[in-house]
C-alpha cells in the first residue's frame, strides 16, 4: 500500500472534476477583457495545472499496483513531477515573454513568486527523489500546489471581464 492512497485518490477526483470545469468556463466564457492570446493562455495553463494533479495523483497508485518498494514509486513519481515543474515553468515563462513582445500579455505582480515557489518545490521533488526529504509529502504539497496554481488561473479568467453597457 502506498503512503497517502486516500489523499491521492481524493486529489484525483477534486482536480478532474476542476478540469471539466475550467474546459466549460474556457468554452463558454470568462477573460471577456482579455486578448484572445491571453485568453487562450490562461485557459492552457489552468487546464494544464488540473491535468497535471490528476495524472499525478494516479501515477503513485498505479505504480502501487505493481508492488514497486515505496521508496522507488515516491523516487520515479519525485523525479517526473520535478521534471514537469522544470519544463513546464520554462514554456509558461517562454509563451508569456512572446505575448509580452507583442503588447498582449503583461504579466501579474506576482508571477516572480509563482516562478520562484515553482523553482523550490522542483527543488523539494529532487531531494525527495534522491530520498533526502519524505517523498510522499513532498509529491502530495506539489500536487496541491498545482491544484491551487489551476485555481489562481481560474480565478484570473473569470475576474478580468468588461463591464456590460446598458445598451
């Protein structure tokens, strides 16, 4: 049994159903007063982050399954997700620059600190992966951190809207 099956089976299930419904916000609206770069951007990276807590949240159960030794399914899943964190920070920060070139996107006051909470987290993965820190609580801080990244993205799509006229 792996260290944390509830809560992963738990996460699971909140972050697939936050990806359907950041798929039916990006559909039927939501960043009304955004560019559509933008737009689509956020909806990307909101949908990105659920994802990428769902198949996180199954990788260490089915990995669990094959009766792998804990400490090698927490080591291989630390490694992945730190991976992810890594690439994925890296393509965020490259298609908000484009945007940035064009005058389409500027980016938050606080994208410094998401970037850099990022960075410490990918840190964390590693040291799990190497078995330095509980890799378990480690994987299972970064999964909610990309559910509450999802979250942040959500939130920014929905609030940044024109003002309807009267007309």
């Amino acid at each position: 049994m792996i260290a944390g099956e509830e809560l992963l089976q738990t996460l699971a299930e909140v972050s697939i159903a936050f990806t359907g419904f950041s798929g039916v916000v990006g559909v039927f609206g939501g960043g009304s007063a955004l560019s559509d770069a933008e737009r689509t951007l956020r909806i990307r990276m909101m949908i990105t982050a659920s994802l990428a807590a769902f198949f996180g949240s199954l990788v260490p159960l089915a990995l669990g399954q094959f009766e792998f030794p804990s400490s090698l399914v927490w080591s291989v899943c630390c490694a992945s997700l730190a991976g992810f964190f890594v690439i994925n920070s890296l393509g965020v920060y490259r298609r908000t620059s484009a945007l940035a070139a064009i005058k389409n996107y500027s980016r938050p006051w606080f994208a410094p600190i998401i970037y850099g909470v990022n960075a410490l987290i990918a840190l964390a993965l590693i040291l799990a992966a190497v078995t330095l820190l509980a890799g378990h609580s480690v994987y299972i801080a970064a999964i909610v951190w990309q559910l509450l990244l999802a979250s942040l993205q959500f939130m920014l799509l929905v609030t940044q809207t024109k003002s309807r006229s009267a007309v």
